[in-house]
C-alpha cells in the first residue's frame, strides 16, 4: 500500500511541472467511459428459440405468448414433440429450447388466486 502512495505522489508531482498533462490523465479517461459506456452494450436481443408445449393448455399458450412478444426472444417453432429439437440446433435455427411440461397448466392454475 506504501509502494502505491509513493506512485500516487510521484505522479501528482509530474502533473504540477507539465500542466499539459491534465487532459490526458483525466479529461480522456472520463471521456472514453461515456462513450464506450453507451456504445458497447451486453443485452441479447432477439435470440431464436423454440418451444416445446407438451401441455398445450390456456396457460402455455400464454407464456409462449409472453415469450414471443418479449424483444429479447424469437419463437421460431412450437412443437408438441421433442423429436425435432437437436435437428434445430444442429441447423442453427434455434439457439435454445423451453420445453414446458404436460403438466405446467395445472401447476400455474394451482399457484394463482
């Protein structure tokens, strides 16, 4: 801890005999992390899914719905068999499966008022 005081105070000292310094110690950093803060981004948008609805109830068809109408999914198939799934990801049409059980629809109605 001592080692990085002395570089703190050694660099202080050479900012106060080059006052040109400044913009490049300080103002370019700063600057540099609002741009690339907005411009480089993590968010997953639109990944193509597909689903496999083994329950094919009220409920089902409501969160393959939700699924469909989020931004950051694509339902590009809903099947009621798993047969069809790895040939998908094998042609790279889908990137991931939700596959809901044959029971999801009287789980869901049995956890809501």
């Amino acid at each position: 801890m001592r080692r990085l005081g002395f570089l703190v105070r050694k660099e202080f000292q050479e900012l106060r005999r080059n006052p040109r310094m400044f913009p490049v110690i300080f103002v370019a950093p700063v600057l540099q992390l609002f741009i690339l803060g907005y411009a480089a981004t993590t968010d997953v948008k639109n990944v193509p899914m597909m689903v496999v609805d083994a329950d094919r109830s009220a409920g089902s068809r409501d969160l393959v719905a939700r699924f469909d109408a989020s931004p950051y999914f694509t339902v590009v198939d809903v099947t009621t068999d798993d047969a069809g799934r790895p040939a998908r990801h094998r042609e790279r049409r889908a990137w991931m499966a939700l596959s809901i059980p044959p029971d999801y629809g009287e789980m869901v109605g049995a956890v809501s008022p």
